[in-house]
C-alpha cells in the first residue's frame, strides 16, 4: 500500500494468491485515492470482502488512472455470502468512474441479488467494455442485460477510436500540408534573397565597372594633358630656338 502512494512509476501490481485478508484489501485500496499511475490490479485468489469493497469502490469513485481490475475467486458477500454492502459500493462506483474498462467478478459468491445490483449500474456506464461475471448464480436476465451493455460500450468505443484514428489522420495531413506550404514558402523566400543578392552583386559588379572605367579615363585624360604640354613645351623650345638661330645669322651677316 504504501508503494501506491510513493511510487508515481508504478502502472501494474500484482497480489494475486498472497492471503490477503479483507483488512489487508481493504488498506491497499485505500491508497488507490491519491495513485495517478496505477493501470491494472490484480487481487484474486484472497479474502477479499465487503471492506475490500468499499474501500475499492470509494477510492475508484476519484481514481481516474486504473483500467483493469481482477477480484476474482474473492468472497465479496463475506464468509456467509450475505452481505451485500460491498456490492452496493461496487455498484455505486461503476455508475461513477469513467476509466475503468475490465472488472472481474468471477467466482465471488454475489448472488442474484448483488448480479440485480451489478446490472442496473453496468447500464449507467459507457466506458466498461469487460465483466467477467460466471459462477455466482445471476439469472440469465441480468447477465444477457450485462452482455448487451458491454456490447454496445464496445461499439462505442470502436467508433470512438476510429474517430479518434481519423482525426489524427486529418491532423497529420493538416501539418504535413502546413509544413509543405511552409517549405515551399522558404524556398521562395530563400529563392527572393538569392535574386536579391544576385541583383546587388551585379549592382556591385557595375559600380566597380563604372569606377574602373572613370578611372581609366582620368588617366587617360591626364596622360593627354600630359602629352599637350610636353608638345606645347617643345613647341616653344622649338620656336625659342628658331629665334636664337635667327638672331645670329643677323648678327653674322651685318659682320
């Protein structure tokens, strides 16, 4: 019992055959309140009684975790099959708990009146899909009433999960389709950065073309300013000398 409350990793406990005494089932169960991991319990082959009953049913009236329980060849109605307060506490937990889906009662000396009692909350709940229910003496009405509400949760349930399966479905398909049209919607935009970083590439390409060019010319334009003066500057050099040569043959004819 005191592992039901400390051990949060616990999904499945087994005491089958170990001697329980009512009391004993009765503690266990107790801690059945506070468990949130517990999924399937297995009590048969004890002496489980009207305690043990009431104490299950009470803790299963809040326990929203366990699906599976096994109660079988358990003496239910007590050492003299006459008390009928754990039943009723069964009964009354059935109509209440919305998780459980496998009870066994097989072997448990309830009676007809406790399978009356059995049968009318079995019709209050939608989520049992199994009862084990033979050797203890329900009349045929009761059981076949039992057998066409299992059916009929067990209907549910299929349809419930194969709602369940195509929803699942369709919300695959809405995020496979999101995640396409989000990765066609990258490639476009990574496709519009290529184009654009293409565009100030050649952008870039063409300015440096353009200061190559200007470049260019200005040194062209420099070498032919270059080039006038050199010519200008022989020119008078040429002319400069022309005149010295001039003046002397003057000079050498007034001699």
């Amino acid at each position: 019992a005191k592992a039901l409350l400390t051990d949060s990793a616990m999904v499945s406990l087994d005491v089958s055959h170990a001697g329980l005494s009512d009391l004993a089932g009765a503690f266990l169960c107790r801690a059945l309140r506070k468990n949130r991991s517990m999924i399937k319990l297995e009590l048969g082959g004890n002496r489980l009684g009207p305690k043990t009953c009431r104490s299950l049913g009470d803790a299963l009236c809040t326990n929203d975790a366990l699906q599976f329980v096994n109660l079988e060849s358990n003496p239910l109605t007590g050492e003299k099959a006459d008390d009928m307060s754990g039943i009723v506490a069964i009964a009354h937990m059935v109509r209440q708990n919305k998780t459980l889906r496998y009870l066994s009662l097989w072997r448990c000396d309830i009676g007809p009146e406790g399978g009356e009692i059995v049968a009318d909350a079995v019709c209050s709940n939608n989520i049992l899909t199994c009862i084990e229910l033979g050797y203890n003496g329900w009349e045929n009405s009761h059981i076949c009433q039992i057998a066409q509400k299992l059916e009929e949760n067990r209907s549910s349930l299929s349809k419930k999960m194969k709602e369940e399966a195509q929803k699942q479905m369709d919300h695959q398909q809405r995020v496979e389709e999101e995640e396409k049209i989000r990765a066609e919607q990258e490639h476009r935009l990574a496709e519009q950065r290529w184009l654009e970083e293409q565009k100030l590439e050649r952008a870039e390409i063409r300015l440096k073309e353009a200061e190559d060019l200007a470049r260019a010319q200005a040194i062209e334009k420099e070498r032919k300013r270059q080039e006038e003066e050199r010519q200008l500057l022989e020119e008078k050099r040429a002319q400069e000398a022309a005149k010295k040569k001039k003046k002397k043959s003057k000079k050498k004819k007034k001699a």
